[in-house]
C-alpha cells in the first residue's frame, strides 16, 4: 500500500502501519487515560495515567501483530507467501498471497490468530493477578481490587481482558474475520467447493454486517445493546464496523470470482511481448516527448538489450525540476530492477494481479530467467475478466 511506513522486518515479512493506524492509537490512548486508568486510579497524576495510556496502547498493538503474525507463520509453513502485515484502523491484515490449497489449510491459518490472542490474554491476565494478589470473590469489588494496583500490574490486566475481548471478536462468523473464515473452511469441507462455500460464508457475513449497522442505530437512539452498551459515540463504531464487514465480504467474494476466471491462465497469455524499453543514458526530456507524450503508457522499462534495469515512469519525472529535463539521465530517476516486483511468463495470472493490486502498481515486467520478455499491464488483466463477465456471473 502507497500509503504505508514499513517499520520493521520480521520472518521476510514487511510490518507496516497505514496513515489509519493513527487514528484507533491515538483513540485507545485518549479512552484509556481519559477514562479508564482515570477512572481505576484517581491518585495517579497526570503524566502517570497518560504514560500509563501510551505504554498500553502501544503493547495492545504488539498483541495485534502477534495476532497476525501467526496467521502468516502457519500460512507460510502452509507454502503460502506472505508479503506484508499492515496495521491500520480495524487492528491488522496479513497480506496472504494466494487462497489456501484446502479447507484444512484455511481452517488452522485462521484459527491461530483469536488463539494467539487468548493465549496473550491469559498469560497478561494470569501475571496481573501474581502481581496484585488474588482476585476478589463475585461478591466483591472488581474496581477496589483495580484501583489498588500498581501500573504494570494494571496494563496487564487491561491487556488481558482486551485480548480476550479480541479473540472472541474475531471469532464473529463475519467474512474476512477469522470466524468468517473458520465458517468458509467448514462449508467447505463440506461441499468440496471453495466458491459455494464462498457465497454462503459472504451471505452470512451480509447479515451479521446489517446486524452490526442496526444495532448501532438503535444504541444511537438509546437501545441499551448487550456486550456494546449505548450511546453516540458506540453506536457509530458499530455502524462503521458493520459497514466495513459488507464490504470486506463483497470484495472477498469478488477476489474468488477473479480467480475462477484466471485459473489455468497464465501471465505470458495476458502480457504484452512487444515491449518498447528505454535506454537509461538518455535526457529524461527526451524520454518525457518521445516516450510519454507520444503513448498511453504511463511508465516504461528502462534496459538494455533484454536486460532489464528498472522502470521509470510520469511519477518519476514529476521528482525533479522542469529545468533539469535536459541534464539529467534517465537512470538517475528510475526505480532500479532490484526494487520492483515481477512476474514470469508460466506464473498464474490470478497471483500476478494480486502483486498488482497490493502493491497498488499498474503494470509489472515480465522476465524469463532474467531476460524481459514483456509487460503485464492491470488494464489488460481487467480487459480479460470483462470479456468473461458472463462467466464471472
């Protein structure tokens, strides 16, 4: 994704956070020292709560990536890429290459993340309560047996409870959720069918979405909704995450659709072979009016012979200075070979306009054992699924 910052690598996995992440971080740290540690330790001063907030939010995000990190250690271990987890306004994806061989597959990738999450939780839970002594009898009071507590003991017991609540959100048979696809692998086990599976998984996760969206316009008018309470501000969440469900659902349905319609196609059917490159020594002036004014091509492949060296393209050119045209070569503005993504003529289409989409690029080289032998442009794989549409329906 354009617009996120990789900021770290973790088993060849790309860990990076979207512009949206900062939003839910900076909700979470403003609800917890506004609210919560406010509420639990009145004692506390002010930069006491608000650190206590941002060590918190802060660790809830590393639960989150561990979360998705073991959904893609198991789909790697399951010969699955992965490319990328990116952490933004709903937690966390793991970006999964390609659809799981079998129901099995799907069934362990996706379950592994709400037990992480568990797992997480129970251990916070369990050294919280070795810190603060014994938990106070039913009878008790749970808020006097909080407020006692020192701040470490009190971000885990925080931490605990959140990544229980996560597990069992995930666990919601809403498709993309982990519970959506805990339901597709079982109905598809059943049926031997991934695409009915499909349907019946998104159908489903349609319902739970409205569901979602009518419960937060009841809590809006003052329903009182068990396990989401009411009000403005929950009820509003509540639609916003019905509404992202419906979506996610579509697009997830619509990701299979293409694959039924690309399976067996390969990349050297859709690609265009006659590749017209540009050689990297001349004037980007040159390359702007006798490359980009005179095509519909937005970005070229700069090589020599067969030998590609990167790309270059209109985003490239808008780098520099208009009056710098002239004096400046084309491979000075490239993006070198080393840096792009690629694709090989035997390789499925369907896995090759995945790399399009999350890399949210326009076209990819072609090389066959490391000679360009063309380009593979998204339009031209859209050209295909449009000519099938009737078959996509």
């Amino acid at each position: 994704m354009r617009n996120s910052l990789r900021i770290a690598r973790i088993f060849g996995i790309d860990i990076n956070i979207d512009w949206s992440w900062l939003i839910i971080f900076m909700l979470i740290i403003w609800q917890l020292g506004a609210f919560v540690f406010r509420v639990y330790h009145p004692s506390w001063s002010a930069g006491m709560i608000w650190g206590t907030s941002v060590i918190a939010a802060l660790l809830f995000f590393g639960s989150v990536l561990a979360h998705e990190l073991a959904h893609s250690v198991v789909a790697i271990a399951k010969g699955l890429p992965v490319k990328q987890i990116i952490l933004f306004v709903f937690g966390g994806v793991s970006n999964i290459q390609r659809e799981p061989s079998s129901a099995g597959d799907e069934f362990q990738i996706a379950i592994v993340g709400p037990l992480m999450s568990f797992v997480i939780g129970a251990v916070c839970l369990a050294i919280g309560v070795a810190l603060g002594g014994p938990l106070p009898l039913l009878s008790g009071d749970p808020l006097a047996y909080i407020s006692h507590l020192g701040p470490v003991a009190t971000i885990l017991m925080w931490l605990g409870s959140i990544n229980i609540v996560l597990g069992v959100f995930n666990l919601i048979p809403g498709f993309p959720l982990d519970g959506g696809r805990v339901l597709r692998s079982t109905l598809w086990a059943a049926t031997g069918n991934l695409r009915r599976a499909t349907v019946w998984a998104a159908g489903i996760s349609h319902l739970v979405a409205w569901l979602f969206i009518v419960c937060g316009v009841l809590m809006i008018f003052g329903a009182q909704i068990p396990f989401f309470g009411t009000g403005l501000a929950g009820g509003a969440w509540l639609i916003f995450i019905g509404w992202f469900l419906n979506n996610a659902a579509t697009a997830s349905y619509r990701q299979v659709v293409i694959h039924d319609v690309l399976e067996g196609i390969p990349v050297a059917r859709l690609m265009r072979p006659e590749v017209r490159s540009v050689p990297p020594d001349i004037p980007v002036s040159m390359l702007v009016y006798d490359y980009l004014m005179r095509s519909d091509e937005r970005a070229f492949p700069v090589a020599v012979g067969d030998q590609l060296l990167g790309l270059v393209g209109m985003q490239d050119v808008q780098k520099i200075p208009r009056e710098a045209w002239d004096t400046t070569p084309v491979r000075e503005i490239m993006v070198p070979a080393t840096e792009l993504e690629v694709a090989t003529p035997e390789e499925a289409a369907s896995d090759a306009l995945n790399t399009l989409a999350t890399s949210d690029i326009a076209q990819v080289p072609v090389l066959n054992h490391g000679h360009l032998v063309g380009v593979l442009r998204r339009r031209d794989v859209v050209k295909w699924l449009q000519m099938h549409a009737d078959r996509a329906a």
